[in-house]
C-alpha cells in the first residue's frame, strides 16, 4: 500500500475520496437532479468530516531543526569548545562574572518555546515542573533530554501523518470499487485482511519490540474472530464505517502508547530523585583560590569527584541544589503519572471520530544510552575528552589547553577588576564570603 510523507498529498487523497464518495452514491442514485447532486455532494464531504481533525499534525522536520541545534550545543560542550551555562543574575555587584554558554542551552532551560508544539498533558507536565526548573549546573543532562524528546516526537508525528495517509487511500480504493465508481463494479472485502493492512501501517505498534516494551499487538487481537468474516463493500456506509473503525482503532491504540510514554518519562523522573547525583552534573569547577579564599575563581580541574566533595565550602551550595533537585523531581513524578490518568491529549485533539494519533513509539532511555554513544564517539579526536565522559549525561571538564587557557585569562580579568572596584580584601570579607546564606546566588 502506498502511504504518503507529506500533508498536501494526504489533504490530496481524501480531496480524490470526497469527489469519489459523491460520484458513486450519485450513479447510485440514478437521479438527475440538482437535488439528487446537492445530496451526492453533502455526503461526500462526510468523508472529509473524519479526516479534518488529522490534518493540522504537528511537522516533524520541526523538532528535527531544533533537536539539531540541540545537537550541535552538546558536541561543543563535550569538547571543552562551550562553557556551561550558569546564572547571570546576581544580587551582589562584587559577585565573580557568570559564564554564560550557549544560548540555545539557555533557551531549553529558561523557556519553553522548544515544547511549545509538545501535545499532551503528560508531556506539560513533564516541561513546566522538570524540564523548567532543573538546576543549572545539569544543563548538560537537560539539553541530552530535550534532544531526545524531540526525536522522540518528531517519529511519533511522522509515524502518524503515514497512518492517516494509509487509511485515507485504503478509504479511496475501497470507494472507487462502488457501483457507480470509477474502479469495477464490485468487491469484497474480507475484515481480517482489512485490520491486517492497518496494522501493517505502524509497525512499531503491531510487533511487541523488545526495544521500547511497549509494543502493541494488533493482529493478536483480531486473532480471535472468526476466520471466514466478510462484508461485501455495497454503498458508502461500509466504507464510512471502514474509515471511522480504523481512525478509532488507531486513536485507541495509541493513547496507550502515549500513557506507556507518560509511565516512561515517570520513571526516568522517579530515578533522578532517587540518585540525583547520578543524572546532575557533579559542581563545576569553581573554587577558592588560594590568594583570594572569599572569592570563587572559575578553574578546571581534574581531581576526581570524591576529592572534589571533600572541599565542603565548595560543596554547601551544590548539597541544597540536589535536595531541592530531587523534590522537583519526585514532584514532576506524581504530576505525570496524575496527568497520564486523567487527560492524555488537548481538548483541540477531541474532535471527529476520537484523540489525535500518536505512534512510533520509542524508549526515552534507550534514545539517551544510544546519543551518550554518539557523543561519546565525537570525543575521541579531541584529546583526554574520553576520559571524563564518566556517565549517561557526562561531565564537562573541559580538557583542551586553549580552554583552560581561557579561562586563566578570565581569571585575571576578574582579579583586575575586583582590585579596581572593590580594593584590597578586607578581613570581613574573607572571614564571610558574600555568596554564603544568600538567597538565589550559585557560588559557581
């Protein structure tokens, strides 16, 4: 069967379908009337009725263009070529200068005008109350994240604009076998080759995949009914009732498809609040210079990370960002299973013959094992970066000379300014450094 990739053609198909429909019931009719043409009309724009609400899919080449963006960020921070993005609002004038990285890692965790086409209350929820509020400091995990929804999306959307596109011609052929049509002047059509073809148009949820354990088997459940079940194809209602079948049985289908996302995206959540540590980037490499014990320098260093946790002044402000990490998390966990139980799609998607498709389901974490590989192998022509790709999100420590040289001229910069502004450190000032206790300000 041929399916189509694109929206024109599918509006294309079911434009042929309606001209069809009319046609056959008006030889069928046997009347030349205006009348007899205004029904014949009227009835085939029923046809169109059902497939209006899958017109307006999401375009996958959308997530596509931003997951590449996303892509592109991620490679340059594995390589040292990108600093990490941290706060650059401070309450504290004499507070060291924030680094800032990439913007478009700014933008996932700031904004959410990257899930702005995102559908679906468990996916809201999962942006406002993980993707938005993650700390900083994981903006690494964030970014490998959102590239991963947005694969994800993109091949839900494109699995379900060749499903509509399936049917619709199914629908096209079946309505040109009608008397009166324009194909011969009869046909069977045998229910279980019916549903098998269907099936057939979205593997992913035909075939139990080991891969996401979420697979859908549509034949096995049409395996039951009786072998020899047939219907001869007469008029258009047969061909109505095909259409309508198909798209709800598609609806049905994958809104257990999306729940089983939900559940997916609940437990990645659910294992981030249980090792935050695990999934947050350990702290950045900032700490008391030696000369300056009041004021945190930016500075890579390659101590490992158990050494890092023994410096506890460093470590007071990260401890809080992973305690409130995990209630976030344990928060985004209930509201998703909460908003998988209750509303799966937009009031929008309940329109025509049941909820807008969804299919193509996919694993989140095997998306993320399968790009920690890929970036894992960008890292092998850049030199010690293999070495401290140490987890699924990574640390980035920086490990190119000309970055740590950059960053000692950053560190001179700063100093120069400091002693221009703020004059030689008082006694005050290193006894109670001024990023201590106070509200909304990251030491790193």
């Amino acid at each position: 069967m041929t399916t189509f990739g694109d929206y024109g053609s599918l509006r294309g198909t079911v434009d042929a379908l309606v001209a069809e429909a009319a046609r056959a019931l008006y030889e069928q009719g046997g009347s030349d009337t205006d009348q007899a043409r205004e029904y014949a009309r009227a009835a085939g724009e029923g046809m169109r009725a059902y497939f209006e609400p899958w017109f307006d899919l999401p375009d996958p080449q959308r997530f596509r263009d931003v997951s590449g963006s996303l892509r592109s960020s991620l490679e340059r921070l594995n390589v040292g070529l990108e600093t990490e993005t941290t706060n650059d609002t401070v309450d504290d004038d004499k507070a060291p200068d924030r680094v800032s990285g990439d913007q478009r890692l700014r933008a996932v965790t700031s904004n959410a005008s990257v899930f702005a086409t995102f559908n679906g209350e468990a996916v809201l929820a999962f942006r406002d109350y993980f993707i938005n509020v993650f700390p900083v400091s994981a903006q690494f995990c964030v970014a490998l994240d959102c590239r991963s929804a947005l694969e994800v999306m993109a091949g839900i959307w494109e699995e379900a604009q060749r499903n509509v596109a399936g049917i619709a011609e199914e629908a096209l052929a079946l309505t040109k076998t009608l008397p009166g049509g324009s194909g011969s002047a009869s046909a069977s059509l045998d229910v279980l080759g019916v549903v098998a073809s269907i099936a057939g148009l979205y593997p992913p949820l035909s075939v139990a995949s080991s891969l996401t354990g979420i697979g859908i088997d549509v034949l096995g459940q049409v395996s039951s009914a009786p072998e020899q079940v047939s219907v001869t194809v007469t008029d258009l209602y047969h061909v109505s009732e095909f259409i309508v079948d198909s798209l709800s049985t598609l609806s049905s289908q994958v809104a257990t498809g999306e729940a089983a996302v939900a559940d997916q995206l609940a437990g990645y959540v659910s294992a981030m609040a249980a090792d935050p540590a695990r999934f947050c980037l350990e702290p950045p490499r900032r700490f008391y210079s030696e000369d300056r014990p009041d004021r945190l320098v930016p500075r890579y260093d390659r101590q490992d990370a158990r050494e890092m946790k023994a410096q506890p002044a460093a470590m007071v402000r990260y401890s809080h960002d992973m305690e409130d990490g995990a209630a976030v998390l344990e928060r985004a966990r209930s509201l998703i299973q909460e908003a998988a139980a209750t509303s799966t799609y937009d009031a929008w998607y309940r329109q025509g013959v049941g909820m807008a498709p969804t299919a193509g389901m996919y694993d989140l974490e095997a998306c993320l094992s399968a790009l920690a590989d890929l970036i894992g192998q960008t890292s092998t022509n850049t030199r010690h970066a293999a070495a401290h790709l140490r987890k699924v999100a990574g640390l980035f420590v920086a490990t190119d000379e000309a970055v740590r040289g950059a960053m000692d001229e950053l560190r001179r910069h700063e100093r120069s300014i400091e002693r221009q502004l703020a004059g030689p450190p008082t006694e005050t000032s290193q006894q109670h450094p001024p990023h201590m206790g106070r509200p909304g300000l990251v030491p790193w």
